[in-house]
C-alpha cells in the first residue's frame, strides 16, 4: 500500500475559508492564506482549494486569492471552481498551481479532460465527483452525480462516470458525498469504496470526516488512496500530527513530514 496522504481543503467564498453542511449553511472558518501556511508547517500531503461558488456564479476561477495561497505554500497544490477550459488551467498552473480539479466542466463536456490530459498530463488533472444517494424506488440511480456546488442532479451513475475520467485521462479522482458533507458522521463507505475498486486511479475520500476513526475507515473500509477534511481542520479539532499518528499506529503508511523548526510531525 502506498503512503496515505492527509489533505485539508479550504472551500472558498469571498475570499474566506468557509464550511457548511450538505453543502449549504456556510460559516466563516478563516482566512485561506493562514490556514495554508499553517498546515504547510504542521505536515499536511497536500491541499486542495476549492473557489466553491465559481461555477454557480458563473464566472472563472478568483487568481488573486489562488496567488496570494501560492505565495506560501510549500505542498503540492490543487485548485478547483470555476475552471472551464484547457486555457483556464494554464493560467493556475502557470502561476504555480500544481494541480487542477475540474468538476462541472467535466460532465458537461467529457471530452475537456481528454484535451486536458494530453495538454498537461495525467498527473496534474483531477476530476472532482460529488454524488448522492438516492432510495432504491427513486427512479434514479442508486448513486448519482451532481454538480453547480450539488444543486443540479445529473441523472448519471455516479460509478460508470467515475470509470468514464478514468477512460478520458483523469490523474485521480475527487469523491465527495453531498450527503455526508459537514455531517461529521463519517465519509460515505459505500460510495467511497464502489469508486475505489472500479478504478485504477487513487480516490480521494471527501465529506464527513468527524474522528479519527473516520480516516482509518475510509482507507481500510472504502479502500481511499487519500483522505480529504475540512472541519476537523479548520476547527482545530483534529490536529494533521494527530492524524498521522493514529494511522500510523494502526499499521497504515503516512509521511513522515518535517515541519517548521526541524520538528517531525511524526
């Protein structure tokens, strides 16, 4: 098994790091820059910033607030919201984005992550996938996609799309329950391990992470490559030392990370 990355996600709007629930009900939790510097400094893998309200809004990507989180981070970089093209992309990962995650732009146009993938590379390409759950009488798909921040149901099943990005070039996927999201209640096993073993890419599980044993469930359980948390960060509930610790202690690979000062946060 490969080293399990730790990745908080700062979800963006007007400029503040915000978090909600199922993807509504938004509260301020702090300012992007800060919080990237601080888990810079404290270990994290990556992170993941997400302009949440670009593509509802209708408008591309915020460059100055990817800038200035630019300025200070020392992880591998991933930005999403609002992207909707091959140019789009270059413009983040020519100021220094390591990574772009595309979502909506996707599913409305599949053959953007092909034309993405040749351009840049598999490896610079995320697709993000929110979904849901519907009942087994709902006419719908037992997981569906949806997109526009999970407002919009797309009527598709949400396994075979995340087969299909495979297919297209996708570097990994970005899995969130809408349903989970905020919750704090655990990430969405079904949903997380359906995508998991259908595709060779890593997953990133997203949504609901509330404990600690929720991070071990969604690598063990949902067979996620890497564990994605807002809440528990933001908050300071859950430090990413703490984190590592636990999943190292219950026999998982973790980096071991040098923070600042020369300290290991393991």
């Amino acid at each position: 098994m490969k080293e399990i990355r730790i990745i908080p996600c700062l979800d963006v709007k007007e400029g503040r790091v915000v978090k909600g629930v199922n993807f509504e009900n938004l509260r301020d939790a702090r300012d992007p820059v800060e919080a990237a510097s601080a888990y810079c400094r404290e270990g994290a893998d990556e992170l993941v910033f997400l302009d949440i309200f670009a593509t509802v809004e209708s408008r591309k990507t915020r460059l100055e607030w990817v800038r200035k989180v630019c300025e200070v981070v020392t992880i591998p970089f991933a930005v999403g919201g609002g992207i909707g093209s091959v140019e789009d992309m270059k413009v983040l990962l020519d100021i220094g984005v390591n990574k772009v995650s595309i979502n909506t732009a996707a599913v409305r146009n599949p053959d953007l992550v092909a034309g993405a993938a040749k351009e840049f590379g598999s490896d610079r390409l995320v697709v993000a996938i929110d979904g849901k759950k519907n009942p087994p009488d709902s006419g719908s798909p037992r997981l569906e996609v949806v997109v526009r921040s999970g407002s919009e149901a797309m009527g598709m099943e949400l396994v075979s799309w995340a087969k299909r990005v495979e297919e297209l070039g996708a570097g990994e996927i970005l899995l969130t329950s809408k349903d989970a999201d905020g919750t704090k209640e655990g990430y969405d096993l079904e949903m997380t391990r359906a995508v998991a073993e259908a595709v060779g890419i890593p997953v990133t599980a997203s949504g609901g992470a509330g404990k600690l044993e929720h991070l071990y469930d969604a690598v063990t359980i949902g067979k996620a490559s890497a564990v994605l948390a807002a809440s528990i960060f933001h908050f300071r509930e859950i430090s990413i030392s703490q984190a590592k610790r636990y999943l190292k202690d219950r026999g998982l690979p973790v980096k071991t990370q040098k923070m600042q000062g020369g300290d290991q946060c393991l």
